[in-house]
C-alpha cells in the first residue's frame, strides 16, 4: 500500500520501551506522526534524544515536540521534585498491591492526551496511540483501561467530528509479551531510554529498569542499552 494512501495516526513517544513498540504498530500500519512531551522530568533531555532517534529510524517525518511546564510546578513525584527520591525496583513485582509509587506523575496521562487529541484534530488523524500498560507495571492510575475508556467519551463529546480514539494496543500485555511483540516489528529497542535516574547510562535499579530487565529477561531476550548495574532478576 502507498505510504500516501494510509489512514493518518498520532503516537505518543516517550522514547521507552513501551512508547517504541507503539510508535512500531503506528508506523506500520498508518501515515504516523510522533508526539513528545517534556515535562520537568529528571531524564528529560535523553528521552528527548531517544525519540529523535527513535522518529529516524522508524522513518516519522512528521513530529511535534512540547514542553509542559505544569507538572513540574505542581510536583508531587519523585520524577519531577529532585527532593523526592526515586525509589528501587526490589519489590517491583508487587508494586500494585502496595500502593501508588511515588514515581506517579499525577494526572499526567491527561495532560499528553490533550496535547495529542488537538494536534489529532490538526493533522486529520482519527487514531492516537499510547504505549499505557497495566499488567505487571507500576500501577499507575491513569495507565487503567477503564480509564482511557472515559477519555474516549470525553473525545467524543469535546472535538468537532468526535471521531478520534485513544488505542491501547499494550494495555492488557504483560512486559515480557510487549518485548517479544516488539522484536518481531522490529521495534529500535536499542534507541530507547527507561531510566529514571540517569541520562549516561540506565542505573538499572530503579523501578522502571527494573520492570525492563524482568521483562527482556523473561522474554529470553538480551537488552540492549547500557546499564551502570543489573540486579538479580526473579522471573
């Protein structure tokens, strides 16, 4: 099918794990544009990079880049307030069960989702793709599929043809499925950053390297970027 001929969809890109495997889906199956988001986050900048990199190389031509200065004014995660720490992925595992970790950016999904839809409106897209997951994750409220469910009612309700749709592909996926999804698109996982903490190298000990490295591990795949440490990894 001619690249010209494709449906036109946006993707959210982090430049993670999960965000990649979308933008792969995205790329494959529709004329993708790629959205980033910066928000005060302490691994902005190589995030930033990570989706450049990740647009060349799956050949995203159209890309938007915005900085959200809320959320770091609002605070509130370990993410955005450097007095917060970012806490180790030891008990990653049962982090639902615990409680909200403090690496939660509260309401953050709804800040990127309205950037999204009104540039969806813009480019003629009726699709927006979200690399949101709600298995073995960090149990994130606005990562629920109830929760994007009521967002796709709000678009429906708030946009002038009320016909664009937040897609989830990843949401009922365990990691380790998304990571084997991801080999057989192709997905750049070379390219992605997931790390909290650092910007040279992953740390990783962090929750977010440490659900990266149970997930490549249980895959029976080797994860490509640098890591300053690994910890043991319990499958």
């Amino acid at each position: 099918m001619p690249h010209s001929t494709k449906s036109r969809a946006a993707v959210l890109l982090s430049g993670g794990m999960d965000s990649c495997v979308c933008a792969a889906l995205a790329a494959r199956d529709h004329a993708a544009a790629a959205l980033h988001i910066s928000y005060g986050q302490r691994t902005e900048d190589r995030e930033r990079q990570a989706f450049l990199a990740i647009c060349r190389r799956l050949n995203i031509q159209d890309k938007l880049l915005v900085r959200n200065e809320a959320l770091r004014a609002i605070g509130g995660s370990a993410l955005t307030d450097e007095t917060i720490p970012v806490p180790s992925g030891d008990s990653v595992g049962s982090a639902i069960s615990q409680g909200i970790p403090v690496t939660y950016v509260p309401f953050r999904n709804a800040h990127f989702l309205a950037v999204a839809v009104s540039w969806a409106e813009v480019l003629g897209a009726e699709k927006i793709y979200i690399g949101a997951v709600e298995q073995d994750s960090s149990g994130y409220p606005d990562c629920r599929p109830a929760y994007y469910e009521a967002f796709n009612q709000v678009i429906k309700a708030g946009t002038k043809e009320g016909t664009i749709e937040v897609a989830t592909p990843l949401i009922r996926l365990r990691k380790a499925e998304i990571v084997r999804l991801g080999l057989e698109l192709g997905a750049p996982f070379d390219l992605t950053w997931s790390c909290y903490s650092r910007q040279d190298q992953a740390c990783g000990v962090c929750d977010s390297c440490a659900l990266r490295l149970r997930a490549f591990a249980a895959a029976g795949a080797r994860d490509p970027i640098p890591y300053v440490e690994k910890e043991s990894v319990e499958l």
